[in-house]
C-alpha cells in the first residue's frame, strides 16, 4: 500500500465525519491541496525509512496552505522543491483564507523544523533518505471567529471517531515506511503514537514541538531538539 493510497482513504474517512459539534470551520488539505500534497508523498515517501517524525495536525499557515507538514510556503518551495495547485476549502473562513503558494503569512514551526533539516542535511534528499515527516491528524480545525483549535479540544465523540481513523492510517503508513523510531513532534503526538502503535516493533519518543506559543522553544528550539536526538543515540543526516 502506498503512501499516496493511505493519504486517500485517510482523507475518505475524515471527510465522512460530521465535525459541526467542535468546529465552525474544517479544512482537509489531502483533498483540495491534494496535488502538492502528492508530489510530497511521491517524492520524499519511497522506500523505508530510520525515523519518523510525527506532528499534530496542520498549521492555518502551514499545510493548510502547501499539504505538506510543518508546510510553511518558502520552505516547501525552496527547500524541499515542491508546488502545486491548491483549490479551496468547501467552506472557508473570511480570516482564514487559503491562497496556497501566495500565502504572504509564514509559519514558524515549519520555519524552524525544515531550517534545521536544511542546515544540518544540506539537501531535503539527504534529510529524507532517513527520515519522514506526517501528521497524526490531517484536518484544520476552527472556531467560529477563525482561532485554530487542536484535535485534543474537540467534543469526546468526535475525538473518539478521529482517533480511530487517524490511528488506522498511521498503523499503515508505520508498516509502509518500516520506521525504527517514530518521534512525536510535541506531548500530544507522542501520546497518539505509544497508544496506535502498540502492537508494533518500534520506538516511540519525542522531541520538543517547535511552536513560538512554547516559550521552550523560543529560548533555542534547534539546539534544544539536537540535544534530545542526540539522547536517543539518532542523528541527523548530514
């Protein structure tokens, strides 16, 4: 099963679920940012990899403007190489606009996770030759006045019905990719994975999310993650 096969049915199934009881607004980039999206999964997704490294769930600057995760737009376009055409939401917030590759906003979290890539691989080839990079969740949530709200804060049914689909896609893309660690990017990604992937041969840990909400992460979040790697004995490719 590929990637690209997973991301599908993943979006399928998301798209199935009623979210009206949390959210004001929902946006499933696997679906109207699906061609960058793909070309991510194609280009950078083949083979097996050493790590994974798991995010939450896509930035309102960041894969909901690129479908890449942590997708902030100059770094999916220079430094990765990707682009594409992004179509819109079926509903779109008036504060939350997606303009795909125009977005003039930038996200830091992607800012800071593919700086560090690029900076310590050079090439996003050599980055990926060990490592991936997904999200648990691949939805955009929003409160009615456009705030982002996290997977953790939606309703218990809901958040039970997304669970079970987002742990059933990341079980498969794990199986795919063969991983020997998969890192949680941040506490609730960590969290995620030690439950879906029980039942598999691979290591769970984490790394500090890069968030300029985490005050952490302002102080030095590069060296910071470098540190926690070096911890867990794993490099990054140079």
């Amino acid at each position: 099963m590929s990637l690209v096969t997973i991301s599908r049915k993943l979006s399928d199934r998301v798209e199935a679920l009623d979210t009206r009881s949390s959210a004001a607004f929902t946006y499933n980039p696997l679906t109207y940012a699906r061609n960058p999206h793909e070309r991510y999964l194609k280009k950078y997704g083949q083979g097996h990899k050493e790590v994974i490294l798991l995010g939450m769930n896509p930035g309102p600057f960041g894969m909901a403007q690129t479908g890449v995760p942590f997708g902030d737009v100059s770094m999916v376009r220079d430094f990765l190489g990707i682009t594409g055409k992004v179509e819109k939401p079926e509903r779109e917030h008036p504060k939350r606009l997606v303009t795909g590759f125009a977005c003039p906003r930038s996200e830091v979290s992607g800012t800071r996770l593919w700086g560090l890539a690029r900076d310590k691989s050079q090439t996003a080839e050599a980055f990926f030759a060990r490592f991936f990079v997904v999200n648990y969740c691949p939805l955009v949530f929003m409160e009615e006045g456009g705030k982002n709200l996290t997977p953790d804060k939606l309703d218990r049914t809901l958040r039970d019905e997304l669970t079970r689909v987002c742990d059933e896609a990341l079980v498969d893309i794990v199986k795919q990719l063969r991983p020997r660690w998969v890192l949680g990017v941040g506490a609730y990604a960590e969290k995620q994975a030690l439950r879906a992937l029980v039942d598999l041969d691979v290591s769970i840990g984490t790394i500090l999310h890069p968030s300029p909400a985490s005050p952490r992460a302002n102080r030095g979040w590069a060296s910071e993650v470098e540190k926690q790697l070096a911890d867990l004995k794993i490099s990054l490719p140079a």
